[in-house]
C-alpha cells in the first residue's frame, strides 16, 4: 500500500484591496458614474516610485543605499536611471547614475498601496491628508514624499540620509473626477 506525499498545491492569497476592489468598489463605481459594464469601472494600472539621487556626483555609496531602502519598501529591485547628456555647470557627465526608479504591478502594487495609504501616510508629521489637486487630467495622481523613514520597514537607524521619493500612481480612469473617486474609495486620504 503507497500512499501519495505530495503536497497541496500553493494558493496565492489576493491582496485585500484587490478583494475590495472587485467586490465592492467596482460596483460603487458603476453605480456613482452609470457604467453598464464592469469592465469599464476604473483600476490601478501600475504604480511608478523613483528618487532622484543628484548626491551620487558626490557619495557613491548613496546609490547603494538608496537602492536598499527602495527594496525594503517596494520589495522590487529598482533600475538605476543614468544622465542622458553632460551639463557643465552641474558637474554631470553623461552615464553618471542620478537616479532610481520601478514600476509596481500586480500583487505587489496592490499590497504597496495598502501600505502607502495605512502605514505611511498617517505616520508624516501634522499630517492633514493629501493635495487632491496632484491629478493630470487622465485620472493619474502624482505623490511627493519628503522621507522614506515613513514606510515601518525601513529602519531609521539603518539610513544614511533622508530622502524623498516620488509616487505616481496611473489609473485606468479617462477623468480627473474618475480617479480621484477611486482613490477615495480605495482610501487615498485627500484634504479637504
């Protein structure tokens, strides 16, 4: 008599706003904005974060630092972005690293907007809520962040210096009101 060993196979667990996207924002979509099909009620699309690094002229370690902290947070390696021509009177010659960027999508986009808008935000000092004038007019919001030490795993002691990033956040949304209504939903605090 055998018997069979094999484990089960994995399931992937859905990232929670995902889950409240499909099943409850998505209809509240199309109800506040009379879509007759669900495919139409705006998403997340992808979410872009990049730190512009003009330091690394002069400290090479602030690439690799950098580059931890935005895998600490992100749990993606970011590519390193290069200047594109040489500018004299900054000291930058064409090649020399200036910059980090990714690109989130998927599960790992879901789960970073989960913590941007849980975790993150609500720890920025006298915190009133976000711009929500930061839209483009095709429903993307752009988000500036001051510190990295916001994010609870990157820790404080760890860093070599403070350093802002940039959040871009691209939606499927055709219109500014379409976007800034899904990130209500999904819990974007905006000011009032």
């Amino acid at each position: 008599m055998t018997t069979d060993t094999a484990a089960p196979p994995l399931t992937r667990i859905e990232p929670r706003l995902r889950v409240k996207h499909r099943d409850e924002i998505a209809p509240q979509l199309m109800h506040d904005f009379n879509y007759s099909n669900p495919m139409q009620a705006p998403t997340l699309a992808k979410i872009a974060v990049n730190i512009g690094l003009g330091e690394a002229l002069d400290n090479a370690n602030a690439i690799d630092s950098a580059t931890r902290d935005l895998m600490s947070i992100t749990g993606q390696r970011p590519y390193v972005r290069r200047a594109r021509q040489a500018i004299s009177n900054f000291k930058l010659r064409e090649g020399n690293p200036i910059g980090l960027a990714l690109t989130l999508r998927g599960a790992r986009m879901w789960e970073f907007y989960d913590r941007l808008v849980t975790a993150a935000l609500p720890r920025v000092r006298d915190f009133r809520g976000v711009s929500p004038n930061a839209f483009d007019g095709h429903g993307n919001y752009s988000l500036g962040l001051t510190e990295q030490v916001i994010f609870p795993e990157v820790n404080f002691d760890s860093i070599d210096r403070v350093r802002g990033l940039q959040v871009n956040i691209v939606t499927t949304a055709d219109a500014d009101e379409e976007g800034k209504r899904l990130l209500e939903l999904l819990g974007m605090p905006f000011s009032q």
